[in-house]
C-alpha cells in the first residue's frame, strides 16, 4: 500500500513545476485559494472548500490547505456559489492556520 501522504507531496510537486514551467496559474493549478480585497470592507475568496466557524466578529473559511481566520467586526457573507465566497464587514485581520 502506498502512503497518501508521500503521494500528495509527489502531486503537489509535480503540480508546482509544471505550473511554473508553463506560467499557469498556481491558485487553477494547485487549487489554492485567491484573495481579492476591496479596501477592508469585503473580500472575495476563489477555491474555498467551506465554512469551518461563523461570527460577526470571526469567519474561519476553510481550503484545500489551511484555513483562513477573518477577523473583524459585523461580518456576513454576500454571496457564495460552489467554490467562491464573498464577505463583507469591518475587515481587522486575515491569518492562514494549520494545514501544510
């Protein structure tokens, strides 16, 4: 039996070259998560994987790697589709937790 995890490295890997070699983008190719800010009043966050916490004050999005912490004051989402989320609010902070 192979180990998973050696496996994922060895893709992520490959991945990560080929995107360079090619200069694709590594948030299609690798499925890491975009950030798009407007000001500190909203964010837009591509290739999200769901939401670990709601709060008006915390919002832990998580990704295929790690999860994002919004902190900040009257948070909510505008909109959310299949793997986009946009939020809006007092946008304090944005810290990326655990994961590789």
């Amino acid at each position: 039996m192979k180990n998973r995890v050696t496996d994922n490295k060895l893709k992520k890997s490959i991945l990560e070259k080929a995107s360079e070699t090619l200069d694709l983008p590594k948030n299609l190719t690798m499925q890491l998560p975009r950030l798009i800010f407007t000001g500190h009043r909203e964010l837009y966050i591509e290739n999200f994987r769901g939401i670990a916490e709601y709060g008006d004050s915390c919002i832990r999005i998580a990704t295929q790697t790690k999860q994002i912490c919004i902190c900040g004051r009257a948070l909510a989402i505008k909109c959310i589709a299949a793997e986009e989320i946009t939020l809006e609010g007092e946008i304090e902070s944005v810290t990326f937790e655990g994961g590789v």
